[in-house]
C-alpha cells in the first residue's frame, strides 16, 4: 500500500485538487448558476499564491486563505455585473472571464512570468494538510446538501419564483454561489501551485474549463459524491489508458460522450436511481385519503422523506 | 370555539356562515390604486381593495382579466407600476419578494410548481422552511409537528413519503395547500387551488377553506367555479380588463348585470344567488 501511495503521490495530490476545482463548478450549478468561472478562479488561485510564497515567504496556509479569499471576492464582483444572465449565456460569459485570466496571465510580465511561468514555489504543505483541507471541505458541502439548506438551495435551482415565495433571497443565494466557486476555484489553484511547486499557462487554459465539466457530468452534478467519483476517475483514467497506447484522446473522448448520452445524471445518481426503485418496489402503493374517509392517525414519517433523488 | 392562537397573535374565531359574517371587519390587507403595466398592457390598472380580516374573500373574473398579475403584484414577484400595499399595518410595496411570507402572506400558484425530487413530506416542510429561526422546532426524528398537522388535514399523511409525480393533479395541489397552510401565515393567497380536482375533491377543499377561517385566517381565493365561490367566500370582487368592477356579497356581485355580461353570461343564476 505505502509503495503504491509513493509511487502515485502525484496521481493522488491531483486528485485532491480535481476534486476541489469541480466543486467550484458544481456548487453554482446545484443553485441553478451554470457558471463556469471556478476555473478562472483556479488560474487567480495559482498565480496569486505563488507569488505570496515567492515574495511574502508566506506560509501554506495563510497563503491558501489569502488565495481563496482574493478569488472569492473577484467572483463576488463578477456576480454582481453578470448576475442577471443565465443559461449559456451566463456559460459563455463566465467562460470570457476564464480566458481573460489567461490573458492577463500571459502578459502578467514579472508578477505571471508570462509564457514561461512561475517556479520554485515551496511552501509547508503536508499531504496531511492537503487531505485535511480537502476533507473539510467536502463536509461543509455535505452539510448544503442535508435539510433545510438543501430544500432551500433545490428550490432555487428548480423554481426561483417558488423559492421567494418560501422566503428565500434567490439574489443573496446566487451572489454567494459566485462566491463559493471563487474562493474553492482558488483554493484548488493555490493547493496545485504548492503541490507541484510551479505554475504557468496551462493552468489557466480551456482545458481545465472541459476537465471539471465532464468531472461532474461524469460524476454526478448534485452532489459532492459525484465530484468525488468524477475526479478519481479523470484523474486516474489516463494512467489505466496507457495500455491502449495512441488511441488513449479516443477512448477518453469516447467515455465522456457515452456517459453524457447514457448517464445523464452522472455515476452518482445512477446509484441513486437503483437504490430508488428498491425503495419503492418495497414500499407499499401510493393511495392518498379519500375525502369520505375517516381521519386516519398521523403517521411516523421516517427522516428518509426528504432524500432527494440525484 | 376557542379562539386560537398564531404567531400572528390570538384571532377571534370566524364566523359559522360564510355568507352573514365577513370577516372580523378590520383589515388584513389594502391595496391603493394598484397598477402592473407590461409596456401598453395593462394587466392590472388601478384597483383598489380592502380585504377583512379573518373572511375569505375571492375574485372572479375572466381570462386575463388580472387575477393572477393582481396575485403576483400582492407576493412582489412582478414588478408594480404604481401603487400602494399594506399587511397588517405594514407597507410593503417596496419589500422583495422572499421578504413578503415574513409579512405573513402565502401562496399557492395557479399551476402546480412542487419540486419533483422531493418527497411529499419534503415539499411541504419548504413552507415551514420559511418560518423564522425562533419559530422552527426541528425534531431529531421525524418530522416537525406543524408539518405532520398541515399533511394530516390535507389527507396527505398517506403520501407523505410518494414522490409528487405518483400524485394525481388533485392531490397535488393539495400539497401546494399544505406547503402554504404550514407557513402559518395571517392571510393565504389560492390562486385556482381547486382546478383539476374532481367534485369531492373540491368540496373537501372548500370545507378545509372554512375550517381555516374558523380558526382565523383570512384568506384571497381566485376561481372559476362561481358556485364554489358562493358557497365559500364572504366578499366577493369581480375583475375585468385589470379593473374591478364591482364588489360585495357574492351573491349580489354575481346578480350585477357587469359581471353578467363581462364573465357569466346574460340570464347566469346559481342556486346560493337565488336564495
């Protein structure tokens, strides 16, 4: 087991990192916010970072705190000027942010390092810290997928009006969705930075914007479980493709298009909707009262009523 | 009856006649010169209503006459053009609308709108969702008491755990009517909660309606069927093209020659108008 961990830290540090970057998509998208900025986030996370460590000497943690929260407050900002567009056009939008990182980070001059990057990015992170990190954060977003939030946060993505009906500020839930993603797009810049003690334009490109997007399609968009499964598996797939040699681009592409026409509610709720159809196959018919039926008792209603299918 | 008590305060029970006594007399909400415009539509133009407290007062009028845009104004999710609003002493017209179920104001919606991950249980808890902290009591097991009431006078404890699209139409939007009712609000709005129910159904709803109102909650019911709306509301309005057209005891409003040819149709009688 320890031979295997050494030999595949770097497969495992970039999973902790997936999984993080297709949070800052997924969350939004769970408030019905199909933003796609996380990922410029994640480029402000990694260069912002680095150079704290490089010209403050900061420490791995402040240093992570300061990065998210620099991107969290950018994607506050950018909420409030986009806050209005939805759908693709909130996609493309969000996505324009994204290559105007990349821009910036190009001709960044000293502060970038420009085409070639920055190096030598050490600081005091240890697997435990990152494990940790990553750890916590899957359990706050697992308590917003539990009770009264979770109700909350499905109402706003399935039926805004609705939710100001049941008193929830749809606006304050959105803006924070913005800055949720900013500040986990930007954490996961920092923890990539730190792991690999370097970063440059390829951590600002496009194809980090259809990486965490096919993460969570994959996965499941609903939950932190689907990021989960969803970053294991791209993280790990390439390695487990090289027996296929050059046909590894097509058999990558060939997967995400299956799942994305067969699974359309990711691996995660596939499991959901087979565990689903055994509750119910096992519950007795649905009959409400008839008016002319007596008043029946009030029944005990299991703390299973409210578990959404995802 | 005792008269109960809500976190609006202690009301005086309602009246036994739906017809004799409207209301407590005092106002639950006023509406001034309300107007939505939708560029040169005018959707709702001026009306001016008071609706007493603790009565059940309905609208009716014909399609696109402003019911709903008069509803959708009353809980700020669309935008007033000009006018004044005013819950329990408090002026509202400027309020967003997730501010406006803590005035005391809930709705149903003319179409059914549950959310269909959710559980029955889970659907009517959102109504509860929206109390306030202090008015929440979340039990470790199980769920809240006022949730299991509010599924119990629906006839929805049965159900509780069904999906809402093993539902039929009409039960449904009986969730819709739990969801509301569970909010505890000092007036509920029911925009056409009976529509798609069977004659049962409608009839088991009219007498949740009173039952509600024996306890105190006022309540603005919209319509079609005129004869449910005789036989349930204390006040009645009449809409037509975004302005009301007259108002008073149902069973004079659907006399008036107005409505008749607005909305009923010339020579319309019911059996509570002939009474």
């Amino acid at each position: 087991m320890s031979a295997f961990y050494a030999s595949n830290l770097v497969l495992v540090q970039a999973t902790l990192v997936a999984i993080l970057l297709a949070l800052s998509i997924q969350v939004p998208l769970r408030l019905g916010v199909f933003s796609l900025a996380g990922v410029g986030s994640y480029g402000i996370g990694a260069y912002v970072s680095a150079n704290l460590v490089l010209r403050e000497e900061m420490g791995a943690v402040p240093t992570m705190l300061v990065s998210g929260l620099v991107a969290a407050a950018v994607g506050l900002v950018l909420g409030v000027v986009i806050y209005r567009l939805a759908g693709l056009y909130l996609a493309m939008a969000t996505i324009a942010f994204d290559l105007t990182v990349g821009v910036v980070a190009l001709n960044g001059g000293e502060w970038t390092g420009g085409p070639v990057g920055l190096f030598g990015v050490f600081a005091d992170l240890t697997m435990g810290l990152l494990f940790g990190t990553v750890v916590l954060v899957l359990v706050l977003v697992h308590l917003t997928e539990v009770g009264r939030l979770a109700r909350r946060i499905t109402t706003v993505r399935e039926d805004p009006e609705l939710a100001a009906s049941m008193g929830v500020n749809v606006r304050a839930y959105r803006l924070t969705a913005f800055v949720v993603s900013g500040f986990l797009g930007g954490l996961a810049g920092c923890l990539n930075t730190l792991t690999r003690s370097a970063v440059g334009l390829q951590d600002v490109s496009f194809h980090l914007v259809v990486v965490a997007l096919t993460t969570i399609i994959v996965g499941g968009a609903l939950s932190w479980r689907g990021a989960v499964i969803g970053a294991v598996l791209f993280t790990w797939l390439p390695s487990v493709l090289e027996v296929v040699g050059e046909w590894q681009e097509f058999v990558y592409g060939l997967i995400v298009v299956l799942a994305a026409i067969f699974l359309p509610t990711g691996l995660y709720g596939l499991w959901c909707s087979a565990r689903r159809r055994v509750v119910e196959r096992f519950r007795p018919p649905v009959r409400p009262r008839r008016p002319d039926e007596p008043d029946v008792p009030a029944a005990t209603v299991a703390p299973e009523h409210e578990v959404a299918a995802r | 009856m005792s008269s109960p008590s809500t976190r609006h305060g202690t009301v005086p029970a309602g009246p036994a006649d739906p017809v004799d006594v409207p209301g407590t007399g005092t106002a639950v909400l006023e509406i001034r010169d309300l107007a939505v415009h939708y560029g040169g539509v005018k959707a709702v133009d001026g009306i001016t209503m008071t609706l007493a407290e603790g009565g059940i007062s309905g609208i009716i009028g014909p399609n696109g006459s402003g019911k709903s845009t008069l509803v959708a104004a009353l809980t700020r999710l669309t935008r007033l053009t000009r006018g004044e609003l005013t819950v329990g002493g408090t002026r509202y017209e400027r309020v967003r609308p997730g501010r406006v179920p803590g005035l005391g104001i809930a709705r149903t919606f003319q179409t059914v709108r549950l959310l269909g991950d959710l559980s029955v249980a889970a659907n009517v808890q959102l109504g509860y969702d929206a109390r306030s902290r202090a008015e929440r009591r979340a039990p470790l097991r199980g769920l809240p008491g006022p949730v299991a009431e509010a599924l119990e006078r629906t006839g929805l404890t049965d159900v509780a755990r069904a999906r809402p699209s093993e539902l039929s139409y009409g039960t449904q939007r009986r969730v819709e009517i739990a969801r509301a009712i569970v909010m505890d609000p000092r007036l509920l709005l029911l925009d056409e909660p009976t529509a798609g129910m069977n004659a049962a159904e409608r009839v088991e709803i009219s007498a949740l309606m009173r039952q509600l109102r024996s306890e105190g909650l006022s309540q603005l019911l919209i319509e079609h069927d005129v004869q449910m709306m005789l036989d349930t509301c204390d006040h009645l309005f009449a809409m037509a093209q975004g302005r009301l057209l007259t108002e008073g005891r149902p069973a004079d409003v659907v006399a008036d020659p107005r409505v008749q040819e607005a909305y009923l149709g010339k020579g319309w009688k019911a059996d509570a108008a002939d009474q």
